[in-house]
C-alpha cells in the first residue's frame, strides 16, 4: 500500500476499532453485573467447604491424633489419666473414655485450613465447620479453648491421679520382695547372614 | 437579569450574584457528573460502584467532597511555594471564566461579548499555565513530566479546536455564542451540524464537512481536558498522578473540580457551536428561556457521558500519537473543511 493509502487506511481502521470497543462495552454497560453485595447477600459455600474448626468435646478421647497430624502445630492437647473407679462415659461412636482434658486449645491464626486433623479423629469429633467470619481485634482471642474442665475439677483429677499413683506404687513395692528375680534368657545369636556381596 | 436588576436595585450586589450563579451550577453539576462517572465506570466493568451512603450510593460524591475538605493541605518542603499555592487557583479561574460567555439559555448569558467563541479558546489557555505551574513548582519529576506533557498536549490540541470553532464562525457570521446559538435556532434541522439554516443545496453540500469538523472538535476538546485516551498529563500507571502528585486536600479538590467543570465547558462549547446550543430540536415546541436551560444542559450532558464511555473503553495514547493525531489528521482535514466551506459558502 502506498503510504497515502497508508495514512487513510490508518484513520478508518483506528475509528472502526474505536467503536468495536465502544460497542463491547455499552453492551457491559447493560449486563448484569457480578458483584454480590457481601456482608448483606453471602454466596453459598460449597458442601465440604473447610472453614473454622470445631472439636465436640464430649465424643473427644484425648488420643492425640489431630494434634499430631497438624502441619503446623496449632493444637494443643493436655491429658490427665482417669482412675479406674472414674467412669467417664462412652462417645457416641461407643468408645470408652479415659482421658481427662484439661485443655484442647486450637490457634486458629496458626490454622492453615488443610484439614489433616480430621481424618485420623477416631470418634469425628474434630471438624471443619462453614463459619469463616471470625476476625478478632485480638490475636489472643483467636486461641480457642475447647475444654470445658473448671480449674477444681482439673486440680481434682490430679490429685486422684497422684492418690492413684501412690497406691499402685505402694502395691508394687509390697509385691516387689515375693517376686523371683527372672532367670536370665539364653540370648541366641543371631544366625550368620550369608554375605550378600559374594553371592 | 434586568428583572433581578430592578428587583435589587444594586449593580455589584447583582453583579455577585450573577457572576456566582455559575458556581453554584459547577458544583452540582460536579457532584452529579461524579457520581454518573463512578456508575457507568463500574457498570461498563460489570460492577455496582458505591451502593451503601444513600440509595445506590447517591451520597458518595458529597461525603467525598467532605473527605477532601478536611484533609490535610500538604506543601512539600522543596516546593515553589508561591507558585504551587497559587497554581490551582489560576487552573480553576481559567475554567470558571470560560463560563462567562456559555449561553445557557436565551435569556441568560454571563457577558454577551462579541468575541466570546474566541475568548472560549483564550481562556482555555489559562488552564494549561496552572497545570504546568503546578508540575514545576511541585519539584516533583513526575509532576513535571505530567506538567510539560500537559502543555505540549494542550497547545497541540488547541489549533483544531480553534480550527473548527472558525469553521462554526465561517458559517454563522458571529463569533457571539449567543448569536451562533440564535442562529440555529428553529429545530434540529437548523443545527450546524447539519449544514445551518441555509438553502437546501449549499446545506447539503456543506454537510459532510460540518459533521466532520463537528466529529474532530469533540475529539480536541476530549484531549483539552485531559481524559483518556489524552490523559498524558495525569497517566497514572506512568507518572503517579501526574501534575497534582504532591497536591492534596482542598487544592486537589480546586483541580479536580476544575478538571470536571472543563469537561462540561467543551461539551457546551460542543454543543452551542453545532448542536444547537439551547433551542430545542423540535423547533418551537418546548422551547423557551426554562426549557433552553434543560436543552444547552442535557445536550452537554450526553456528551460528557459519551466521554465517560469513551474512557472506559480506550487505553491511552502514546506521546507521539498524540502528537500524529493533532498534527498529522486533524489539522490537516480541518483545513480541507475550511477551504470546501468557504468555497460553498462563496458560490
């Protein structure tokens, strides 16, 4: 093309091209728009959604799974033995309980939402719930104590747990004398491993 | 005015009054060109803009404007003090005195000058040194860019808009926007656009040329005010913000108002030199000194929200195809305009 018939070329094209845009966006102008007015209307969360934990602490057994399986240590589980004469009850998945728990404390700003803990939780008593709405002024605030031990029972259980203690203690030291030492075991040796090199 | 005159019988007291007048329309009309440009901004991007102060946000330029009221009135310790305190004021009184001579209605004119088309051009003009004022006395390099940029934009820009406004001259005889305005009048055939009030066979040839010229000044005046796809001087992604980086508070707000009262000024001048001005398009119905005041607004106003679309559509120019556009097309097709329009005018 000759730069003339560049020159006009130029003109219509950039005018076309003005109002190819023009017409996409007048047609956005009259779409629906994609905002949803948050704190008002909520977009629905999906079913599995993983969200704020919560432990039923009724069906905990204290075994310390989720405390384990937490990549990024944000639960902390205390126990206290019960004695035998302490019933505690059983879960709703019928295990016996036989843990005290003083404390079952989630940091949920340490929380990475990546619900390891659930899964090993023999009793599904740790779960992620739908609630995200949680802020808090406070960063202490967001440590969530999921016992509900009083600090007397606590004291309670570890006195009993001593008394206890002592008992047995007392038991097996009475026991101690009667018992024969255990004659020494023949310790086989191990049987000689061919080596593996020349074979 | 005479009655307002004879009402108050006291010269100064009306001339306050008169010359306020203006003021008071220019901050309305901010109010409502802002709020019309954050909703169409928003809409055009699949949004809802502000929807909380008020019903659908209606409140938000007035709580804005109170925002910017109270801040703080910043002054960089390097600054040309007397320069960067002053620059805003000499941006806004260049846009305010432009209003002087806008026709708003048949009976209303600030000061029916002679020469007030071309005094439009002048006070244009007035703007521009309190832009590149306030790039230079910011001592900002951003600022300064955005300065320099202003003036070389808006001095480019200048010469097809004052080309076009001869074109509109060449035909109506009077550079009186109120006479140009007057001389359209009688329905939306009359309008310059379409060739004027002339014989049916000098209109239809003059036609093609009027829709051109009319076509080129409203792209000139939407780089004369500094909007996408012109807006060099304030290119955000570029230079910050531009000539007012370092300004804030009340001497931000006397440049933004100043910037959106310019964009009503073009859009009038738009408006009175070809579509009309204040008499109606339907000839003698609805027509009169209240309606032309509904006609010269609404007219202005369509255009101020086809700038608002074009904003939202187009990315913005590089300096030198601004430079190419005003030089190497504009004027050139303006010239062309003003020789076939005296020829037909001629013969």
């Amino acid at each position: 093309m000759s730069s003339i018939g560049t020159y006009f070329y130029n003109i219509f094209h950039s005018l076309y091209t003005v109002v190819v845009g023009m017409r996409i966006t007048i047609k956005h102008l009259f779409t629906r728009s994609a905002t949803v007015q948050y704190p008002t209307v909520k977009m629905k969360i999906p079913e599995r959604a993983r969200n704020r934990l919560f432990v039923n602490i009724d069906d905990c057994i204290g075994c310390d799974q989720c405390a384990m399986a937490c990549p990024v240590d944000c639960i902390t589980i205390e126990t206290i033995k019960s004695t035998p004469d302490m019933d505690l009850g059983m879960t709703s998945k019928n295990t016996k309980k036989r843990l005290y728990l003083p404390r079952f404390d989630i940091d949920i700003a340490k929380c990475c939402y990546c619900g390891l803990c659930v899964w090993p939780c023999p009793t599904e008593c740790i779960v992620m719930t739908d609630v995200y709405e949680f802020a808090e002024y406070d960063r202490k605030d967001l440590i969530y104590s999921f016992s509900n031990m009083t600090e007397e029972e606590i004291a309670a259980a570890k006195v009993r747990l001593e008394q206890y203690n002592q008992e047995q203690a007392a038991k097996k030291a009475a026991a101690v004398p009667a018992k024969e030492p255990a004659p020494p075991a023949a310790n086989p040796l191990p049987p000689s491993v061919p080596d593996i090199g020349k074979a | 005015m005479e009655f307002i005159q004879t009402l108050l019988a006291n010269q100064l007291v009306v001339s306050i009054l008169l010359s306020a007048l203006p003021l008071v329309f220019i901050i309305l009309m901010v109010l409502v060109v802002l709020y019309t440009e954050m909703k169409v901004a928003a809409h055009i991007q699949d949004r809802v803009a502000y929807m909380r102060t008020g019903w659908h946000g209606v409140l938000q330029p007035i709580a804005d404007m109170l925002k910017l009221l109270q801040k703080e009135d910043i002054i960089p310790t390097k600054a040309d003090k007397l320069l960067f305190r002053a620059a805003p004021f000499i941006a806004f009184t260049g846009t305010y005195v432009a209003y002087a001579v806008l026709p708003f209605s048949s009976i209303y004119i600030g000061s029916n000058i002679n020469l007030g088309a071309f005094f439009l051009v002048a006070a244009g003009s007035l703007v521009v040194i309190g832009i590149l004022m306030a790039g230079w006395a910011s001592n900002n390099k951003w600022s300064l860019f955005g300065g320099v940029r202003s003036a070389a934009q808006m001095i480019s820009y200048e010469i097809p808009t004052a080309l076009a406004v001869i074109i509109a001259v060449m035909i109506t005889g009077s550079l009186n926007l109120q006479e140009v305005t007057k001389f359209q009048d009688g329905g939306i055939g009359n309008w310059l656009v379409f060739g004027g009030p002339l014989p049916w066979m000098q209109k239809l040839m003059l036609m093609p040329f009027t829709v051109i010229t009319f076509f080129i000044l409203f792209v000139a005046s939407i780089a004369e005010v500094n909007r996408t796809p012109f807006d060099l001087p304030e290119a955000e992604s570029e230079l910050v913000q531009g000539f007012n980086t370092e300004y804030s508070g009340m001497r931000f707000a006397m440049f933004y108002l100043s910037e959106y009262a310019n964009l009503f000024t073009v859009s009038a001048v738009v408006v009175s030199l070809f579509l009309g001005g204040w008499s109606s398009p339907f000839g003698a119905f609805m027509s009169g000194p209240v309606w032309g005041v509904f006609w010269f607004t609404s007219k202005a106003f369509l255009f101020i929200l086809i700038q608002i679309w074009i904003r939202w559509t187009l990315p913005r120019l590089r300096v030198d195809q601004l430079m190419y556009v005003s030089w190497k097309v504009l004027t050139p097709w303006l010239f062309v305009c003003i020789f076939a329009v005296g020829l037909i005018l001629v013969i």
